[in-house]
C-alpha cells in the first residue's frame, strides 16, 4: 500500500471526541486496506488494560488498537499518568509503574526531555512497523502556559510531521471561538500543521450549519472536512469518567436492573459497556443510598485509591444499602478495587495508597487484602466455573488477595477469586463481564426471555467499530483526507 504520513486528532478542549474519531479511522484505514496504528504519546486516565506481555496503556489505544484489528502495544501509549488523588498520579512509563508525582511537578517544562524522549522512540517504533500512525492529542490544543512542557499535542505532531485535524465539539457551545482561538494561538510552525477541522456531536438540521462551515474556513483559511451528528446509537467504551453523569440513574419495570457504584476514583468503567448493551439491562450508576434498593445485581468496581473509596461509601451511607441488598437476596458482584471492599480486612501497610493503613471491608466474602508496590498487569483465559467455554479479560492491580474459594480456573491451572454463592463473588479479572459464558451466568436468576443466547459480546464489539466507520465516511471528506495524507511534501 502507498505511505501515508501519520494523522493526529487534536482538540479544542477535553471530551469533543478526539479518541472516538481516531477510533474510526483507525477502523476505516484497516478496511481500506492499510495496517493503521494509534498513537498517544502521553493519556491521563483510569480507564487501562494490558497488553499481551503483560504491561499497562491507556485503554482508549487498546480500543483503537481493536478497531485496527492489531494487539496493542506500549508504543501506542508510552506514557500513562493515572490519577490517585486531587493532585497526584501514578506515573505508568512504557508500561511499567515509574513512581507518583504530583501535578505542578509532572507538568512544568523542567525535566520533561526524558519524557519526550521516551515519546518519540515509542513513535519511532511503531512508524516502522504501521501505515498510516492515527496520533490522538490531549485535552486542549492551545493551553499556552502548558506549551513548553507539551509532549502530546503539537510538539509531538511536529516531530511526527503529522498533519494535524482539529476537532471541536459543538453541543458544547462557542465553536467559533474554540476553533478559532485553538488556530490562532498556535506558533507559527506549528499552525501551518493543522489541515482541517472537524466539527463533532451536532444535534440538529445539518443545512443550518452551512453558512457557519463557510464562515470557519474563511476566518480559519482551513477547510471544514466534516460536521458529524452526534452518534447516539453507535456503542464504543469511553474514556473519560464525564461520561458517566450522563447514565440514567433510575430503574426500570420490565428490564434487570444493574447498579454500578459510582466510586470517587473510579476505574476500568469500560468493564460494564458490554453488559450495559444487553437487551435484558437497564445499567445505571449508583451514588446514593437510595439509587441501591430497586438493583437486582449490585456491583462495585475497580477503584484507583480502594481505601479511600471505601470509607467515603460508608461516610455515604452506600456501604450499609450494599449490605441491606445482600440481605435481601441481591446478587453483589464485585471486580478488581470492589473485589478487595467485599472482603473482611484490607491492610496497606507500606502506605501505597495514602495514609490509612487498615480498614475493615464490607466482609461479604472471606478474604482479606493486603497493598504491595509490586502491580500485576496480564491478559488471562480462563474457565468460569463449570462452564467448558474459554473466556478473556486481563489484570491491573496493586493488591494481593488469598481466597479459600476460588471460582475461576486460568489457562495454566491456577485459580483466582473468590465466591461464596451464585449471587456474591468477586475477582481481580477486569473484562469478565465481556464473556457470554459470565453474562448467562448472572443474568439467569432474572432472565424473562431466551436473549442471552442470541446476545455474542464480540461480534457486537466488532459491529460497532464498522457502524462508526460508517457514520463517518457519511460525514467526513474521507477522499479529502487521504489526499492531505498522501501529500508528503
């Protein structure tokens, strides 16, 4: 195939749908014949997954690595920040943890040469082996007092020599000014990269915002290379955690009903996006002690800081509504961070995760946790139970768990978590809920209709990657874009 120069996805500012396009092109560059690749040089998020060796990226370039139909790699997110409290995150650097910092000392220019380094060979690497490299920016394009330290957004798309597409999010309000401002306010080298804008999640009449795709490109001198609808039946796991407020948080008659806790430090939300699909579901997140008592099933996350996250579930009251469900007979499930609350102790006695060094867990299962530096990260197959099917998922945890009753059996014969009935267990196996085999498993109890059977979690995946793919070949001027692709001068 002929070489295409890399593209990045750069924003006027944070959740305008910079990784869901890049998403679909990475998707529409596999089906037209290339062997596309993601690029994030550097993503703050909790939301992340293991790589086939064993190590920890951003789980937006897993995604996008899906949609390209390759595994994924450290190279497609070399530098992952992973926020553990107002001010501090884990440093995750090629996969591997590298320390905390806080804020003020990770963003200052000081010392970031080692970071950008460690930036561009992972791009290096990767450009050598894909075609075209799909580059995703970070948050705003354009924060000035940011710009010297800048190793993601337009410093990394001029060492890339990418051709950079800037996307803004009109629901929002004031495109205009972000789209404008996002230009302007760039250095001159840097702005002569930015070769169309796109104009995401527009509500409405297309036709009325024709006389506005004139305007930008006139006062831009860029050309508008597509306005997309916003995309509301079109299914691919978010980033960022903003997209949790808008989950209905109420209970429905005729469907089972699911409670996600909504955890202050939430993480790998993405593990519900399946289930939440499931004709049979109504999936909603719980923040109160009042969202709990209509949930047939109950189910508490992954969490980036599990102590600090359990003693503000029971300053809320949600940790006694927890216990009352169980009472009650309501399935409680519980994975990764949720899985360590459900136990009857957990000791961080080396202070991994703040200042607290034990607290009692809800004591639903029999298990105590005690915090170690030392992170697990690996994909897994294994056995649910009894059931002959092989499922997936992966590992991200800082915790050790001993269990007396195991209920899952990996590939290699050792057993992992633990459950004291069908309707409450727990394990540290993210993505378990993305096997059929699990979803049949805990939706039995309240299935109405033989749907479970007909509802496959992969092929669902893989159809929403090629609707998206469609929804923006009917939006975007792809011709447009391989021709600015394809011109390397």
């Amino acid at each position: 195939m002929k070489r295409l120069a890399p593209i990045m996805l750069a924003g006027t500012g944070s959740d305008v749908g910079k990784s869901l396009i890049a998403t679909g092109l990475c998707r529409i560059f596999r089906q037209d014949g290339y062997k596309p690749a993601p690029f994030k040089a550097q993503n703050m998020a909790l939301n992340s997954y293991a790589t086939p060796d064993g190590l920890e990226i951003g789980r937006a370039q897993a995604v996008q690595a899906e949609a390209a139909g390759i595994a994924c790699s450290t190279d497609m997110n070399p530098i992952l920040l992973k926020p553990s409290g107002e001010h501090t995150s884990q440093v995750v650097l090629n996969g591997r943890p590298a320390g905390n910092a806080n804020a003020y000392q990770y963003f200052r220019k000081e010392g970031k040469e080692e970071l950008r380094k460690i930036a561009h060979e992972a791009f290096d690497r990767l450009e050598r082996q894909y075609n075209p490299i799909v580059l995703e920016g970070a948050g705003s394009v354009s924060e000035l007092n940011l710009r010297d330290g800048d190793i993601v957004n337009m410093s990394m798309a001029s060492y890339a020599n990418a051709n950079v597409i800037l996307v803004s999010d009109i629901d929002r309000g004031g495109v205009f000014a972000s789209v404008y401002g996002s230009i302007m306010l760039q250095a001159p080298e840097h702005r002569k990269l930015i070769k169309g804008i796109i104009i995401n999640k527009f509500r409405g009449d297309l036709r009325l915002f024709e006389e506005g795709r004139n305007l930008l490109e006139e006062i831009c001198g860029v050309p508008v290379l597509g306005v997309v609808p916003m995309a509301t039946h079109i299914h691919i796991e978010e980033e960022d955690s903003v997209a949790l407020a808008t989950k209905d948080k109420t209970s429905e008659r005729d469907k089972i009903n699911i409670a996600v806790i909504l955890l202050k430090h939430i993480s790998n939300f993405t593990d519900f996006n399946v289930l939440e699909r499931h004709p049979e579901v109504n999936l909603y997140y719980a923040s109160t002690p009042e969202d709990i008592p209509e949930a047939d099933i109950v189910i508490l996350p992954g969490s980036k800081n599990t102590l600090d996250d359990l003693l503000d579930l029971r300053k809320r009251g949600v940790a006694k509504a927890i216990l009352e469900a169980r009472n009650k007979g309501k399935t409680i499930i519980g994975i990764c961070g949720g899985y360590q609350m459900m136990g009857e102790m957990i000791c961080d006695p080396q202070n991994i995760e703040g200042d607290l060094k034990t607290l009692p867990g809800l004591g639903l299962l029999p298990v105590r946790t005690v915090m170690s530096g030392d992170k697990t990260t690996r994909q897994v197959k294994f056995r649910f139970m009894d059931d002959a099917r092989t499922c997936e998922g992966y590992e991200i945890h800082m915790g050790r768990t001993e269990t007396p009753l195991p209920f899952i059996v990996f590939a290699d014969g050792t057993h992992e978590g633990c459950m004291v009935d069908g309707q409450c267990f727990g394990t540290y196996v993210h993505g378990i809920l993305d096997n059929t085999a699990v979803i049949e498993f805990i939706l039995k109890p309240f299935i109405k209709r033989n749907m479970a059977e007909t509802f496959n979690p992969v092929t669902f995946k893989n159809r929403q990657y090629d609707l998206l793919a469609d929804w923006l070949r009917e939006y975007i001027d792809i011709p447009k874009i391989y021709e600015i692709l394809s011109d390397n001068d």
